[in-house]
C-alpha cells in the first residue's frame, strides 16, 4: 500500500470539524447528507445564496461598466469617427449650395410665382400647388430677412470703423486744437510785449 493512499479508517479534518458540529448541535446530520448529495462546491444554501449574489453583483458591475464605456463612446463618436462627420458636411454643403442657387436665381423665381398657376407645369399634384407657392413665398420671406440681417452685420462692421476713423479724427482735432491755443497765447503774449515797448 502506498504511503498517500488513505486508508479506509482515516478521518480528515473536515470530517472530524463535522463531527464536532454534529455533537454540539450546531447543524444536524440530515444537513451534511442533503449538502453532500448536491453537486455544488458551497457547503450551504446560505453559502450558495451569497455565492449567486456575488456572481450576480459582480455581473451588474460588469454590465454598468460596459454601459459607462458604450455612453462615452456615443459622446465622443461626433469626434473621433469620420463616417458621421463627412455625412453632416456632405449635408450641409449641399444645403448651402441649394441656397446660393436660390440666391442667384431670386428674381427668376418671384417671375415664375407671379404668372398664373396654369400656364406653368409643376411635377406636383394640382391640390399641392398653393401649398407650394405658400412655400415658395415663405422662401423669399426668408432670403430678404437673411439679406437684410447680412447687410445688418456689414453695416456694424462698417459703423466700427467709422467709428474709431472718428475717434482718430477727435484726437487730431484737438491736438490741432491745443496748438492753436498755445499759439494764440504767444501773439497775445507779443502783443503786450509790443505795448509795453510802446509806451
């Protein structure tokens, strides 16, 4: 027989703590049999509740902390993916240009609004036609306010400049102004001289 094998009457120090509980009343044999009976590891349903909490707690740590990431990837995709980006400037550039064109084409438009609706052929159904013109002079409404708001911003730029040209102007003005003062002060000076020398 070898020295590791066990032999059959040899207690171990799980089964003589056992043993132990079992005199003193700390858990009952029928408890040992139903544990051992059971292919999990834990030696208790308590044990095995507190095991499935911390599998569990451990699980909604995990998830949170993918969510957390997921969150910060979606705050940050406007920066850091060019897909999204190129798409919104495609967008907008043809935006802009269709404005441009609408810009150009102003006075060919109001044109076209003011002739009768039935000499034209519009590519829309013929109960959308005063939805389109509605449209169209709401359009215009539009291109005059923003070409009255653009010439708004140019003139504020205009009117700072005038303004420190004016500021600028005050300032020679009344150097040119405290010359003449100083200059008037020496005539007056040489005329009394002059008096004075007189007399």
């Amino acid at each position: 027989m070898n020295q590791w094998e066990v032999s059959p009457f040899f207690v171990s120090p799980a089964a003589s703590v056992l043993s132990r509980c079992v005199s003193r009343g700390a858990m009952s044999q029928e408890d040992i049999d139903a544990v051992s009976s059971r292919p999990g590891p834990a030696f208790s349903s308590v044990l095995q509740e507190a095991e499935a909490q911390l599998k569990a707690q451990r699980r909604l740590d995990q998830l949170q902390l993918e969510l957390e990431l997921l969150k910060l990837e979606k705050q940050s995709a406007d920066v850091t993916h060019v897909l999204p980006l190129s798409g919104r400037f495609q967008v907008l550039q043809t935006f802009c240009d269709h404005l441009q064109q609408l810009l150009k084409e102003q006075n060919s438009l109001r044109q076209r609004l003011m002739k009768p609706l039935g000499q034209t052929n519009l590519p829309i159904h013929a109960h959308l036609h005063r939805s389109v013109v509605e449209v169209l002079d709401m359009l215009l409404d539009f291109i005059e306010t923003l070409e009255k708001k653009l010439d708004s911003v140019q003139n504020c730029s205009r009117a700072r400049e005038q303004l420190s040209q004016m500021y600028t102007s005050l300032a020679q003005l009344l150097a040119q102004a405290a010359e003449v003062q100083t200059l008037s002060n020496q005539v007056l000076g040489w005329q009394e001289k002059g008096r004075s020398l007189q007399q």
